[in-house]
C-alpha cells in the first residue's frame, strides 16, 4: 500500500504540460536522460548513413531548420538538421533537438515552405519532449507486465501466455498506438504554428500533405486500418490542419508584420 502511494505520487509528479497545446503528459525520463539519448543516437545515425552531397540542399535544410527553431520554445536545445542520402520520403527528430532529413522527401517538399512543414513538425516532436514521453509509457507497459507475470506465475503456462499475449496485443492497440497518433497529431499541430511564427505560409502544409498523400497512393502500399496505424490517416491529417489554420494565419500575419512585409 504505501509503495502504491509513493509510485502514485511520483506519478502525479511526472505530469508536465505539453507547450502550445496544454495537453497534459506523463514523462519519467529526466531531461538530461533523455537528451544524452538523443545525442548517442543520432552520433551513431550519422556514422551509419551517408550525408548528402548536395550543398544547396543541404544549405536549405539547415536555413529552415534554423528559422524554425529560432521561434520555437526549447532554449537548452542542441540543435541539428543534417540532410541524409536516402530514398526514403520521411524525417525524424531525436530529443535535444537533433533532426534528420532523408533526400527522398525533397521531391514532395518542393520548396522552403512545405520543407517548414516538415521540418516544424520534427522541432515540435522535440519541444513536445515525446521522445521523453513515449519512453515513460513504454516502461509503464513493461512494469505492468512484469506485475500480470507474477500474479500468473502459478497458473497453467497456457494460460500464462494467454494472459501475457492478450496483455500486449491490450496495450499495443488500446494504449500504444492511439498515443503515438495523438503526438504526431500534436506534433502537426505545433508544427503549423511554428512554421507560421517563422515566415512561412501555413497554408503550404495543406499543400504538402495533398502531395504526401498522392505519393502513398502511387506507392501501392497496403493499406492499414486506421487503429493499427502509427500515425493519422493522410485525410485526418489535412482535415485538422485546416481546422487550425485560422490561428495558424494570425501567427503569419503577424511575423509578416514584424517584417515589414504586408
């Protein structure tokens, strides 16, 4: 009882508030923790992958990049933005701020506004701190495990991995993967604005997406029931930037104004 009360209020202790949004979250991983990971990681990435030889390419990552995280809220950040030779159409961010580019997505960008988008979704993800996040409800998933284990360990072992199997298939489904849609939702989210704030015209993501979602489909892929999908659906994910876009355009107005650009 009174370790149930002590994790309890380690717990409530842990909550944090997400920036922009105001959704609460759950992080057990300590911010230094959390951006040594990062760190270790993305050192080991850029072993592995070859950077791009493109200069103006990589010239253009690096002045969005910048720009974008000139406006967003992680002052401690390191930030980072290398552009790696690859085919594949995707992006990613490690926490402390260190973002990967892959060439393959540069066909849909097209231009500096729709790499913002990319790219203030990949600093949101940063500042959302959901790498710290996704960490806390894994190792959440993994402690309850190790408690359903033992309160099955004298039952018979079929029924052992009954319980187990039906507990992570539970988690995966009904826990896991709603969260990781909600922060890439909350990531497009942040994102907007933050391209906004920067100086690019928020209505290009829109643009971006109807072309991401053009690419999926000539791409043939198998298509994933929308609950077992890591992220929205291409069409949720357009719906919801329009439904932000009006705050979205404010932000624009206004970082067009401080420039003297109207």
């Amino acid at each position: 009882m009174v370790l149930g009360m002590v994790g309890l209020a380690g717990l409530m202790l842990s909550c944090a508030t997400v920036p922009e949004t105001g959704r609460t979250q759950l992080r057990l991983i300590p911010p230094g923790e959390e951006v040594q990971l990062g760190l270790q990681s993305f050192e080991q990435l850029k072993k592995q992958l070859p950077v791009s030889k493109d200069t103006a390419a990589r010239a253009m990552v690096e002045k969005v990049g910048r720009a974008i995280a000139s406006v967003a809220p992680l002052p401690d950040a390191q930030w980072e933005f290398v552009l790696f030779e690859s085919p594949e159409a995707n992006a990613f961010c490690l926490p402390g701020g260190k973002v990967g580019v892959y060439t393959g997505i540069l066909p849909i960008t097209q231009n500096e506004a729709g790499l913002a988008t990319v790219l203030g979704h990949e600093v949101a993800h940063a500042v959302a701190r959901h790498g710290a996040e996704r960490l806390s409800h894994e190792w959440l998933r993994e402690l309850g495990g190790q408690v359903l284990a033992a309160s099955v360990a004298r039952s018979d072992p079929r029924a052992q991995q009954l319980a187990l199997l039906a507990y992570g298939v539970g988690t995966e489904v009904g826990a896991i993967l709603p969260y990781s849609r909600l922060q890439e939702s909350e990531a497009d989210h942040m994102g907007l604005l933050y391209m906004a704030r920067a100086g690019y015209d928020p209505r290009e993501a829109v643009k971006f997406w109807q072309r991401f979602a053009a690419y999926n489909q000539q791409q043939g892929g198998a298509r994933v029931p929308a609950w077992l999908r890591t992220h929205p659906l291409d069409e949720t994910r357009i719906r919801q930037l329009e439904q932000w876009m009006p705050a979205a355009l404010a932000e624009y107005e206004k970082a067009q104004s401080s420039r003297g650009v109207r």
